[in-house]
C-alpha cells in the first residue's frame, strides 16, 4: 500500500488532463449543437462545460492514483 504522502506519477496527472481537455471539447460540441446548452441550470452559461468537464477528469486522476504502479527498484 503506497504511503500518504506517495506523489502522483506523470502519467496520471497527464491522463487526466487529457480527459479535461477531451471532455471539454465534447461538451462544446454538444452545446453547440443542441437546441437548449444549458446542461446545469445553476450556473452560468459560460462556465458550465468548464465545471462539468472535471468530473471526468477527476474520475480518471482518481483511478489513476488507486491502480497498482510499477514497481520501483530504490536505486
């Protein structure tokens, strides 16, 4: 079980700012080709695709973090 303070691997910092950027693009396609872009009522048209385009990332960066790394030799 890797330590507290373990730090993330590149990789998973790169996946999930890659999933960022993959789902922002698709929600911008999806408000621009719908009748109605207002996907959260809540908030700002401006800032929704923004907001919602983390839940993935989150989701990969959070998976990323709990998946088995490779082992390491301490050199």
């Amino acid at each position: 079980m890797a330590s507290p303070s373990a730090p993330i691997e590149k990789k998973v910092t790169a996946s999930s700012a890659l999933a960022y950027l993959a789902s922002l693009a698709g929600l911008a396609i999806l408000g621009a080709v719908t009748d109605n872009p207002s996907l959260v009522s809540g908030m700002p048209d401006a800032l929704e695709p923004f907001v919602l385009a983390l839940v993935p990332a989150a989701a990969s960066w959070i998976a990323g973090w709990a998946a088995p790394h490779t082992p390491r030799s301490d050199v």
